[in-house]
C-alpha cells in the first residue's frame, strides 16, 4: 500500500457512480488506502456498498443518493459537499453506453448518456473545482474510454462522449496542473463489470474477449497514476497500440463490424 502524504489523511476522495463495477473497485482502492470515502450513485445501493466498505477497511464512508442525469441534482450535491467537507480527489466514474441501431435509439436514452457522461462530469468539476484548489495537491481522475480514441457505429452518442471526456481532461489538466491539481484521464477497454456487458463482449466475438482487463486491476493502476499525477492512464496496451497505429478509417470500419454483432444478438 502506497503511503498517502498527510494533507490527504483528513480531506475526502468522491466517487461517481461506486454502487458496482469499476466504481465500486475504485472505491476499494481508495479504502485500502485509508482515505475517507464520498460515494455516489442514482440507487439506495450505495448505502449498502458505503456500509460494507467502512466495515471492512475501517475508513469514513458516505453513501450519497444523486441522479447525475439531471442537472439540478448535480448542482445540489456539489453545494452539498461544499458545505461540509473538504475533498482532494474527484473520480467522475459513473457513465452509461449501450449498442443500438441509432434510428430506433429512445431520446430519452441518448439524452441520459449525454447528460451523465457529458453534462454530470463538466458541472460537478466545475463546481467543486474551488474546493480541490483549496487543498496542498489535489486530483481529478476522469473516466474515458478506449472509445475515445474511434468513432463507433451502433455506439449512438457513446464515443462522442468519451472523446468529450479525454479532451476535457486534457485542458483541465494544461490549466490547472501549475495550482497543485493534476487532471488525469483513463481509457479503460472492455471490463466484464454487469451481465448486460458480458452478453454485449461475449456477442463480439474472440476480439471482444481478447481485450478483456478486470475493474480491479483498471481501478489499482488508476490510482496508482492519478496520485503520481498522470495525465493519461492507460490499461489495455494492445487496444491502445491498435488505435495509434491503425488508420482512424480502418479502425472504424472494423470496430463497427465488431459491435454491430451485438445488435443481433
Ligand atoms: N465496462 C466496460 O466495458 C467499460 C469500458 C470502457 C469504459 N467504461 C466506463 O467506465 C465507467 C464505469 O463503467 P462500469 O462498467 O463499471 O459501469 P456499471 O457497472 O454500469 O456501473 C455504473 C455506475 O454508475 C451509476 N449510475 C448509473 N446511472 C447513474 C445516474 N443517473 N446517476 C448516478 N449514478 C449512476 C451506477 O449506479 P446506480 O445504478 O446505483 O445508479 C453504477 O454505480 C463508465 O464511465 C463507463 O463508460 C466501461
């Protein structure tokens, strides 16, 4: 276990979207780590999971009910942890995707991935921005994705929104890094982390599978670089390499052949 320098020790780590998956695992890591916990989620799990962790790693844990989807709830959260606590690391994990032909996409399903992905990760930085430049050193860790890197067809508005994410990042982190706040982005490729996403990666074929890393390990090398102060983390080499070497086009093309499998399924 990494040692945290003391100016963490009293100063909380918040997590969006900690209810399960790689959230949950970044949470964990966090508690292995001592630091005390805001956790974030649309459902009254993250009662049970904020109850289990302090439990376990004996850290402060709080369970916070919030749909990130609207804009209003964000803005009462961020006042909310304003008001009574001091917080050194932001992770803006929760974010949702899917695969569907775009003509027959709900509105309601491509605004809410707009909204959580897009609108919950600017305004939530934005408002508890004052407070992270309040601490000695400070970070922000921003959950991106290897779609980032590929316009996808099938993915609706999905890699728009984490290309959104990485470059968001990016300048935040050219802005801010010289205050003591250091902005870090990560691509994570496919995780196994809810049944509906093991049916959408098993429907992808060997090429799917092959790419497959576990939410724990995203989550320890995540923060690991973020507190090291990394700008760009990444977690699956080969996805990484492919899509710096493989022309934009090509990678289009075949990375929509991939997914379009999992419409048919
Ligand atoms: N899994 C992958 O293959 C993969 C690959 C690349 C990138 N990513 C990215 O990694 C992040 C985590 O993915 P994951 O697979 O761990 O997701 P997941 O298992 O679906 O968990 C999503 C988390 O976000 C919360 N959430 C969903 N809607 C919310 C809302 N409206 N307001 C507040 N919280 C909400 C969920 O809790 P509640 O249901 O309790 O609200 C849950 O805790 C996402 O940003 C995703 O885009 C995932």
């Amino acid at each position: 276990m990494s040692p945290i320098p003391n100016s963490m020790n009293s100063a909380y780590a918040i997590v969006t979207g900690a209810s399960r998956g790689l959230g949950k695992a970044i949470a964990i890591e966090l508690a292995r780590k001592n630091i005390p916990l805001i956790l974030v989620s649309s459902s009254d799990k993250i009662s049970i999971v904020a109850s289990e962790i302090k439990e376990q790693y004996q850290v402060n844990c709080i369970a916070i009910v919030c749909d990130l989807t609207q804009e209003e709830n964000v803005l009462s959260l961020a006042n909310q942890i304003n008001e009574y606590y001091d917080v050194f690391l932001l992770v803006n994990n929760a974010g949702l995707g899917g695969t569907q032909p775009f003509e027959i996409a709900p509105i309601d399903y491509v605004n809410a991935i707009i909204q959580l992905n897009v609108m919950a990760t600017s305004i939530l930085t934005r408002q508890l921005i004052s407070n992270l430049l309040r601490q000695k050193r400070s970070y922000i860790l921003n959950v991106s994705s290897m779609a980032a890197f590929s316009p996808i067809g099938y993915k609706m508005v999905y890699p728009a929104s984490k290309a959104f994410i990485r470059s968001f990042s990016l300048g935040l982190n050219a802005e801010f890094k010289s205050r003591g706040l250091s902005v870090s982005v990560v691509a994570p490729g496919a995780m196994a982390t809810s049944p509906d996403i093991v049916r959408r990666i098993n429907g992808q074929g060997f090429w799917g599978r092959l790419t497959l890393v576990a939410p724990e390990k995203v989550a320890r090398k995540s923060i690991c670089q973020t507190l090291k102060g990394r700008k760009e983390i990444v977690v699956n080499p080969l996805s990484y390499f492919f899509s710096q070497i493989v022309p934009q086009s090509i990678r289009t093309f075949l990375l929509t052949r991939v997914v379009r499998r999992e419409t048919l399924l």
